[in-house]
C-alpha cells in the first residue's frame, strides 16, 4: 500500500489528494448509514434469500458506480455542441 502512496508521490501528487482521498472515503458517514444500517436491515427481513440481496445490492452498485463514472464524458459532449442559430458571444 505504502507504494502505491510512493507511486502517486513521484507522479506530482502531492500528500494532500492523497489524505483528501483516504478522509473522504473512510471517513463519510453515508456509506456506512446506507451500507450497515440500511441494507442490513432491508436483508433481515429476507430471511433465507439474505445472500440475494446482498447479491443485488452488489450488482445494483455496480451499476450505478459505472453510470456515475461513464457520464460525464457523455454530458460533456453535450454541454459543449453549438445550437443552431446560438450568439457566439458570451
């Protein structure tokens, strides 16, 4: 792990993104309130099929994480295309 931090030291990226980085993850109640509590509780009332739901709740975030990080490049193109007819002054 402590070389992969080197790694990212020795490519200009400063200890800071990386402490950003590691607070953000670790350190977001969220996760936790949706991961612990949320779907633990929605799994209990499965019963048997606990593994299912968690299986769903993997593929669903999956999904999700791979939309959330496909879509900027998409929205970008849309963002920048010119309008028929648009004013080129700002």
């Amino acid at each position: 792990m402590l070389t992969v931090f080197a790694g990212l030291a020795g490519l200009g990226l400063g200890l800071s993104l990386i402490t950003t980085t590691m607070l953000l993850t670790w350190l977001n109640p969220h996760v936790y309130i949706d991961t612990v509590v949320m779907l633990a509780s929605i799994a209990a009332t499965h019963g048997d099929e606990r593994s299912l739901t968690a299986g769903g709740a993997v593929a669903a975030s999956l999904v999700w994480f791979t939309a959330l990080g496909s879509a900027p490049p998409v929205s970008a193109a849309c963002c920048t295309r010119r309008r028929p007819g648009a004013s080129s002054t700002r």
